[in-house]
C-alpha cells in the first residue's frame, strides 16, 4: 500500500519518532524491570502505526504476556524478537484483523521501527540484570566481610574462654574424685557435663573462625562421604528417611583435610534431617572436574525463607529451639569451606526442600 501524498509520509514518521521518543522515556525513568513499563511500551507502539485504531500489540518476554487488547482470530502481523545477552527470549507483534488488511498494510520503516523497539526491550532487560547481579555481588562482599569482622571477634573469644574453661572442669573432676556425698555428686556431675558442652561451643566458634589448623591431604572423597552417611545410618532410620549417595566421577582425588570435611559433611546431613520429613528422600551427589569437586545434599523438608538465606551462615543464627542447636553448625561449614579456598551455597529445591552446594579446589 502506498501513500497518497508525501504529507501523510511525514504524518507516518513523526508518529514513529514520537512512539521512539515516549518509549526510551519510559525506559530511562524506570528503577526495576516492572510489567507497566511493557504496558506503557506497547500502548506507545499501538499509536506509531498506520491504522492505529484496528492495531493489537502483543508483547511476550520473560515471564510477562501483555496485550494492548484481545487478538482477533485471525491476523496478519509484523514481529520482532527480543534478544536478552545473545539469546532469544519473547517478541514483540503488531496485529491487524485479516479480514480487513493484508500483509501488504504494513509499511517497510514500520517493521523497522519494531525491530528497534525489540532491541530496546532487550536492553532495558540486561541493564537491571546487570543491576541486580551487582547488587548480590556487592551483598555477598558485604556478608563476607561481616563474617570476616566477627570471625576475628569470635577467634578472640574462643581463645579467652578456653583457659578459665579448663580450670573449672579440672577443679569440678577433682572434687568429683574426692567426694563422698551423692547430692553433691550429682551437681558437680552437673557442671562437668556443662563445661565440657562449653567447650564443644568453644572449638566450633574456633572452626568458624577458622583458628583450627588443617592438614592438607591427598583423600579419596568418595571414602569420606561413605563414612559420614554410613555414621549417620541410624539418624537416617529413625525418620525412615532414605539416603541416595550419587557419584558422578570415581575416584575423586582431592588435597583437603579430611577430618574437617567430614565435619562439614555431619553438620550439612544432620540439618537436611532435622528439616526432612517422615519417609522422604536425602540426595547426595559428588562430581568433579579439572579443578573443583562439587558436593550437592538436597533435602524435601521446609526449606529455607529467601528472608534468612544470607543470615544462615551467621554465627549464633539458628530458626532450631535452645536445645536443639546454638546456631553455630552452618558458621562452622562456612569457615572450613572458606579455609578450604571454596565455596558454599544454598537454593530451593523444588517442589519443596533446600540445596546446599558445596565447591572445593582439587588442589
């Protein structure tokens, strides 16, 4: 279809110029990738086409399905895709009724103009990805540094609590030897079960802290995970909960110290199955590549809120009653994997449960 007169070329034009303009508006007053800056889009490419009036737009991208109004039937339509870091991920359509226009409707600069609103959809989309990405990454330092600071604190503390610690369990041992009185007996027996709970405190706030020397050697991981969930069968047992060991790679050589990351195995296991229910399913998987051993324990419990994914790893940080936990088994993880130059981290599990990931170098 052409046009009658160059002012109805100039009247095309200066539509399309104003739909660029209103869109990159929108756009560059927008803080957050948000459904009303994709109905705000659409309605300013409605108004930049020839037969505004019979013109539907559908915008498909991400999780968001919008239209400017209810897709005839049958159509006749212009695309383009949108394109999000090199990958296709929605498009973006105008549509007129095919009973009244044909393909020939369209006009040339209008695909064109279409084609640079994808690409500006796909831009907006990387911008506040990029955002976001940075902000976890800036979160993270902010943790770390944070578990870094009371790591430092705590190491301290530890290393005052132990020797005041040793002289009363000493005391308390010798008045038990030399007592006669059951009474008596009874509460000093008491205080020894105490301190020595103490000191169990105190050598896992020195495992945070990452005060505990390791001995770097070369293990068969494979034997270690074997030994953890072997110690732990009768745990497993008494919720009738079944335990799946894969191993994705056989052997798995890797230079660690042993007895810590059995620790970091216990700990990981023992909270998959206080948070597991009844008959359900604890998955281990183990693999590795050139570089990295990779640790995978999904659990089917309760999960974990998004609220305290980044408080768990705090020492002192427990959702367990008083007598279940002092909230110092993830802290102590944390900082064997940290000395270990690796990594953990934790997702949902779906349908339900939490993934805890756990990366340490082969060497």
């Amino acid at each position: 279809m052409k046009f009658a007169a160059p002012e109805e070329k100039l009247k095309e034009r200066v539509k399309e110029l104003t739909c660029l303009y209103e869109i990159l508006k929108t756009i560059s007053q927008s803080n957050c990738i948000e459904k009303k800056v994709f109905k705000k889009i659409i309605s300013s490419t409605k108004k930049a086409w020839r037969f505004t009036e019979d013109a539907v737009v559908e915008l498909q991208v991400l999780e968001y399905s919008i239209t400017s109004a209810a897709i005839f039937d049958e159509t006749i339509y212009q695309i383009s895709p949108v394109t999000i870091e090199n990958t296709k991920a929605g498009f973006i359509k105008v549509h007129y009724p095919k009973e009244k226009y044909t393909q020939g409707s369209f006009l040339d600069d209008e695909q064109k103009l279409l084609d640079t609103i994808a690409f500006e959809i796909g831009n907006y989309i990387e911008k506040f990805r990029k955002i976001e990405k940075e902000m976890l990454l800036i979160k993270s330092a902010e943790r770390n540094d944070r578990l870094s600071i009371l790591g430092e604190i705590t190491a301290g503390i530890a290393h005052e609590l132990n020797t005041p610690l040793g002289n009363i369990l000493g005391y308390a041992e010798l008045i038990k030897d030399s007592n006669t009185d059951p009474e008596i007996d009874s509460d000093i027996s008491t205080i020894i079960n105490s301190v020595i709970y103490s000191r169990e405190i105190v050598k896992k706030l020195m495992f945070f802290a990452c005060e505990m020397p390791h001995q770097l050697k070369e293990t068969d991981i494979k034997a270690i995970i074997n030994f953890a969930s072997s110690f732990l069968r009768q745990n497993f047992q008494k919720k009738d909960i079944k335990s799946i060991i894969v191993f994705e790679n056989d052997p798995i050589i890797a230079r660690v110290d042993s007895i810590q990351i059995t620790q970091v195995l216990f700990n990981l296991l023992i909270n998959a199955i206080h948070a597991s229910p009844e008959k359900s399913t604890i998955n281990t998987k183990v693999s590795s590549d050139t570089e990295n051993i990779m640790i995978i324990i999904e659990d089917q419990g309760h999960g974990i809120p998004e609220n305290i994914k980044q408080k768990i790893f705090e020492p002192f940080f427990t959702t367990k009653s008083v007598t279940d936990g002092c909230g110092l088994g993830l802290s102590v993880v944390h900082g064997i994997i940290k000395n270990h130059k690796g990594e953990i981290t934790v997702q949902d599990n779906h349908p339900t449960g939490a993934i805890f990931k756990v990366k340490i170098p082969l060497n």
